[in-house]
C-alpha cells in the first residue's frame, strides 16, 4: 500500500511539476511576444506599405517578397517560396449602381463587384429588380417572375448568433451560390446585401462561383445600409430600376507562391508543426484583420522561439499561405507538396478569424490528441483563453487531415469581426496590438506544448 | 427509498425546469438587445450630440436632460434627478508644452494638464526636467536634485499583465499622487506620462490630487510617443529645458444631478436593485467607452424589462452617477440619500470598464449571496462569459457597501480600453455595436435573476 501511494505521490508530483514548468514557459512566452513582439510593426509594413494583396496583383508579390524577408531577418533554418498558380482577378476600374426611379431621379448605391463575378461590359445592366428573402422564395417565384430581372437577396446576418461565423455561414450561401441560383431562372444580374454584422455604408466583397450549368451572370454587393434603402424602395409601387456597371473579368492564372520558415526539429525533424494564415486579401482593404493578423501571428511564433532559443524536438513551420479569398490554390499546393514527399505532418494551426482577443482553440484529429490537447486548458486560462472546443482547421490546411494531421485553429473573439470582413474597413487601425499580440502568444504556447509533447 | 428518490427526481426536476425557464428567458433577453435594443443609438447622441462632459459643463448639463428623456420614453414607472454639488475644473485655453535643447530648438510636445490641477498661469513653467521611474527614485534624489526643477514619472503600463487594470492601478499612483511628492521635494512643476497601453501622440488626462502638506504645482501629462522622446532626450547630455504652459482652474463647485430611472418592484418594491454608469466624462473626447457605455447599457437593461414586459418583483432602477471623474459627488449623494431614507439595497451594479465584449462579473457581499451568484455561472456559458469572480464593484456604488448590498460590475474584456481612455480617440467609434450590446444584455439578465430570486 505505501508503495503504491509513494509511486502515485512522485507521479503525481511529477506532473505537477510538468505543469508548472509548462505554465512558467507559456508566461515567459507571452511576456516576450506582449513586450517585444513585432507582429504588430509586421502588420503595418503588410497593410500600409504594401496595402492590399489580392492574388496575382503587384502587390500580392510585393507581400511574398517581404514576409520573406521577415522570417529571413529572424535567422531561421530555411526560408522558401513554394510556386503555385494563382487565379487572376482584376476589379478594373470602380464600380456604380444606382435606383432609377420613374421620374428620372436616381440614388447611387454603394456597390462593390463579387470576387471572380464577370463585368457588365460597358453598356452594364439595367432591369427591373425582384427582391427576395432566400432561395425559398427565389424559387417559389421561378422562371415567371425572375427573367430578364436582376434578384436581389436581402439575407440578413443573424445578429442573435453569439458566435458571428454561425451567421455568416448562413448568409455567405447567398454570396456564393446566389448569382447561378438566380440565372437559372433567367436573370440577368445579382445583388447581395452585403455580409456584414453593421449598417452603414461600405460594401463588402467576397468571392462567388458560377455553377457551369447556368449562364453567368454580373454579381455585387451592396452596403447593408443600401440593401435596406432598396428594400424599401422597392416596397413602394412607383416603378423603378437598377442600373449597375462593373469592369471586373478574370485573367489567365499566374505564377505566384506560399511563403514558408521553418525551425529545424533537434530531435524529430521529420515531424512537421505548421502555424499560418492568408497572405492574399480582397483588393478593397489592407487586409489587416483578414488576413494580414494571422500571417503576421504566424511569424511571431517563429520570432518568440528564435528570441527566447527555444529549440523546438520537432520541426516548425510558418506558412503564408497564397489565394485563400478566391481559389485556395496556396493551400492546394502545400497539401500536395505534403503528400508527394510522403511528409509527416503532426499538427496544423490556421489563425484566419481576424486578429481579435483570443478565446480559445478549435481542435479536430484523432480522439487522443484532442484529448491531450483539452488537458492543457487550464494553462490558457490565466489568459482568459477558456474555450478549448472540438471541430478545428481552417481553409488552407483543411486538406491535411487526409494525412492524418490534427487540425487547429485559434478561436478570437468574433463580434468584430464581419462589421470590417472584406470591406474597405478592414485596415491596421482596425486591429488592437495587444489583441494581436496575446492571441500570438497563445499560439505560440500551443506549438510549444504539442511541440514538447508531441500528439 | 422508493418514496426519497421519487423527491429527490421530482427536485431535480423541478431544478432542471428553473434552469431551463432561466437559459429560456436570457436568451429571450439577449436576442432582443442584439436585435431591437437601442443601447448603440443612445451612445451615438451622448458622443454625438452632447460630446465631452466635464461635471459642470454645459455639455454635463445637456446629459442630464438627455438621458432624463431617454427613460421617460420608455415609460418606466418614475425618472427623477438627484441634485448634487460637483467641483467644477475648466481646462480653459489649450495648453502647450516643449522642450528647448540648448541652440534653441524646440520640440513639442502633446500635452494634456491633469484634472482638478492648478494652472500655470501665463508665464508658464520653465525649468529642468528630472526623469524618475518612480517614487523609490524619487525619494532617493531629494530635495536636492529635485528641488527648482520638474519631476518627470515615465512608469509605463505594465504590458505583461492580462488585466489591464491592474497595470492602470500600477501607474495610477504616479498620476494621483506624484505632483504633490513632487512638490515634497521643491519640485516646480510635474510631468506625468499618459496612462496608455499603446505608444502614440495622444496625451491622457485624468484626475490627480494635491496633498495640502505641500505646495500646489501644475501637473501635466504627455503622449507616450513624447515620453519615449523626452526621455531619450534627457539622456543626452546637451543642455535642455522643458516649458509647459497650462490654463485650467478650479472654479466654484455647481449644481448638477444623478440621473434615476425606476421600474417599480410588483413584490417587494421596498428591495432595490441598482445598475448604473457615470455620466460625466472627460473633457478631451467624448466619453463613449468611459463612461456613456455604462449609461446607455443600464437604460438599455430598462428598454429590455420593458420591451419584454417583464415585471420584477423588486425595484430597478438604473442611474447615471455623476461626477466620478473627478470628485465622485454624485455616487456620494445616491449613498447618502439611500442612507438618510433607510433604503434597502440588496444589489448594485456598475458598468465603467468600457463597452467591449462581456467576459464575467466581479461579485463582492456576503458569502450566500456570491455563492448564489456563482452557481448561475453555467446560464451565462453559452454568452462567452464565464468568469465570474469575487471582488466587485464599481467606484459610484462603492459606499453601498455599508448598507450591506452586494456590489457587483460588469466585467469586459480589457485589451484596448487603455488605448483610449481618457484620451481624445474615447469616441463613439472606438465601440463595436455588438460587443456594446452584448454586455447589455448580460448585464440585463444578472439583474432578471437577482430580481427572481433574491439575494
């Protein structure tokens, strides 16, 4: 009996003692990354010196150029770009969209072209418009009613959803499907009440994809603020239309890269911990939140172990990943590259939900590594990160679990998040630096632990 | 035995059952505040159409009348002021400040004098400047460096604390209380740097307090940015001089007034739940996180009773204190007179930590009543708010205390609050909708279950 008590008591001991040299790291952590982390100055160089980054565009290769240099600065083991062709995408010149009422007064609309939708040509479109709650009602009215109009989808975002991607999720079925849903009936251009959380005047893009079995169809957005006034509008019998032009079209794809650092593994360098987000953003914003915030965390992971000499028993990877907003070819071409040299991919954490107060962690994978992950929630907690949660991953890793690989995403507070999402108010001042910072730091405890404890 | 477990199933039953009737109902609560609620509108016309208010400024005086019409709308049972005499401090002309290296040259510095600080007058102070780091430094220089010269505090916030309040609490002294340490020592004047959690241009102001052992000198603050510089000036040898030149004065103290809107209790109207903010801001901006949030969120938890016709048992009443800036004479007065009239006050609550999104409460009282509070902790879960602690309170309810009432606040996340308090950038923009009016309804449903089962 004493035996056993004593085993059980150094066990026991030992763990507390694991606990407690786990919970002096993760400080130690996180007192580096909120006093001398740079994720902060990164994500000023990304959204005021380069600005917007959409895939293909100059300065999509200007952000590749300087994360590289980033992570090079920080002396890491390797730092390389991993090719991969992008769709190309062009706005053209800025979009308008006006109410055409019976008398000839107009009211301009702040509008914004879908990602990937075609243009109008110069001539742009002008019908009558049918507005429509859902693809309930869309369908309800059908061919009869739709043809040679354009549909408008009035969706509002569920403000009674506490966690906003729920809502989003629901509304971005518009968005995305809306304009061949629409076309299939005949019409002939598409308007989606902006995916956003606020009402006010700033459009919100986002990307879109036509069902080739339907004819393609110009597709925008409009502010919410707009989407109501239209609404109204079109309650009143007064006979009215909408005008829209856009000079979007889709060129042919071109050569562009993933950027990855990396931190050898001393004792497991084929095990491979990856930690990224989105270098490519939509061309109205900086990007700051979406998705500027997660590459730059990213490379704050490699900056706080080079910083503090932790040397990690397994190998650290941080991707910007290439074209997640309209075409996720970066992500593609990671997984492949993965799968074609028969790498051993342990874990993958995407931050991709805006650079906000960290809540928690998403985690998907085999049932004991999620488990051994929930084990190590009370180390967050002094964080107020208390919100360990099953289902994880994100848009460019999400493949990787054919690999076998346990998926994870940083979970931020989302209120903020869908009133900037895709809109021209999505810039730095946007983002708090100690909001980006801590949630940094608690990714960088993450990589730590499963790094030290393998899954 | 058969009969105990038929009790005991039919008591968890029927515990089951209140849980389920409460989740219901503060759920109910919380879609309308997201939905319908008016708290975001509220704060727009306290930023927007009344601006900074100063107790004793007109502006303070137009709050008044505001949020008097604001509960009248809403036909709660009774809206009355409570007068009291608040100290009326004028910032009077902008103030300027510098340093002058010895060819001449000037670099300027943003400056903001302290509240309820004397002024310079015209000719301004111009002397050396003494950096220290603290009081241990301070007391250590003496007289006899200090003397003639102005005593410079750069503390900066700790950034490692996760609660930024306790960083705020850390530096606060140097604010309150270095000008008359200062003085101690034959110090001609005080430089304080900003209370802030970032690093920019702008100056915090904020209250400071004269101890009458020792002479009044004037008391500024400057921007981090310029803290940064003057001390990195200082450090270099050449010669140099700080000039600052401040207006302000402390005029006679004024008539001014809480603001208290009441639904009357249906059962024990005589039991008085209290929920609150101040209603008096800084002079620099305009106040929306410091504290209009706080105002519009306790009429918004009146609008919410009402809208959902829910008739408590006991009464409501939501106040707008005045005066906690600098003087704290409105929550003196609500005290007194709840004192002088024999009151019964079993809770108060006070939102003044700014209007983000909600992460607990803090709940002080008697050992009972915070165990009741703590055990509804698993309604408030699914919110994202689960930390509730003990230690609560606010600093208008604080005298409450000795009526034996359980004081309580809402607890926000505090990340970016030191960003912009007390600074020119605390504006109505600096608030997000949602984040506002979830804390709302939190704060509405704590009131709906302390009002249903006591305390």
């Amino acid at each position: 009996m004493i035996k056993i008590s004593v085993t059980l008591l150094t066990f026991l001991f030992s763990m507390a003692v694991k606990a407690q040299d786990d919970s002096t790291m993760i400080k130690k952590i996180t007192d580096d990354v909120l006093t001398n982390g740079k994720a902060y100055e990164y994500l000023r160089v990304l959204c005021k010196d380069v600005g917007p980054r959409l895939s293909g565009s100059p300065q999509a290769a200007k952000a590749v150029n300087v994360t590289k240099k980033m992570m090079e600065d920080l002396k890491v083991d390797k730092v390389w770009l991993q090719e991969c062709m992008v769709p190309h995408w062009v706005r053209g010149k800025k979009e308008e969209a006006k109410i055409i009422f019976k008398d000839g007064k107009t009211y301009k609309l702040d509008v914004t072209a879908l990602g990937n939708s075609i243009g109008t040509g110069d001539k742009g479109v002008k019908a009558n418009v049918i507005e429509v709650k859902n693809f309930d009602e869309l369908n309800k009215l059908g061919e009869k009613v739709i043809k040679g109009n354009i549909v408008f989808y009035n969706f509002p975002m569920n403000p009674t959803y506490i966690n906003t991607f729920r809502a989003y999720g629901e509304s971005g079925r518009y968005r995305f499907n809306g304009p061949s849903q629409a076309a299939k009936y005949g019409a002939v251009g598409c308007i989606v009440r902006s995916l956003a959380s606020n009402v006010n005047d700033y459009p919100h893009t986002g990307v879109m994809g036509y069902n080739d079995s339907f004819p393609k169809i110009p597709a925008v957005a409009i502010s919410t603020l707009d989407a109501n006034y239209l609404s109204t509008a079109l309650k009143n019998k007064t006979e009215k239309q909408v005008f829209f032009r856009t000079n979007c079209q889709m060129l042919d794809s071109v050569k562009s890269y993933n950027v990855i650092g990396e931190i050898r593994g001393t004792e497991f360098p084929d095990e491979i911990i990856t930690v990224g987000g989105h270098l490519d953003s939509w061309d109205l914003a900086e990007g700051a939140h979406d998705d500027g915030s997660g590459c730059v965390q990213s490379i704050e992971v490699l900056r706080v172990f080079q910083a503090l000499g932790i040397k990690p028993k397994r190998t650290i990877r941080a991707v910007m990943f290439m074209n997640e907003e309209n075409g996720g070819k970066g992500g593609d071409k990671y997984y492949e590259e993965a799968k074609a040299k028969g790498e051993k991919h342990i874990f993958a954490m995407e931050s991709d939900e805006g650079g906000f107060t960290p809540r928690g962690f998403g985690v998907s994978g085999n049932k004991e590594a999620v488990a051994k992950i929930m084990s190590w929630a009370n180390l967050f907690r002094p964080y107020g990160v208390n919100d360990i949660h099953e289902g994880g991953g994100g848009a460019d890793i999400g493949d990787l679990k054919n690999l076998g690989t346990v998926l994870s995403n940083i979970y931020p507070d989302s209120q903020r998040y869908f009133d900037i999402h895709h809109a021209a108010t999505d810039t730095f001042e946007a983002v708090s630096e100690r909001e980006l910072k801590l949630a940094a730091a608690m990714m960088a405890s993450m990589i730590y632990l499963v790094d030290k404890y393998g899954l």
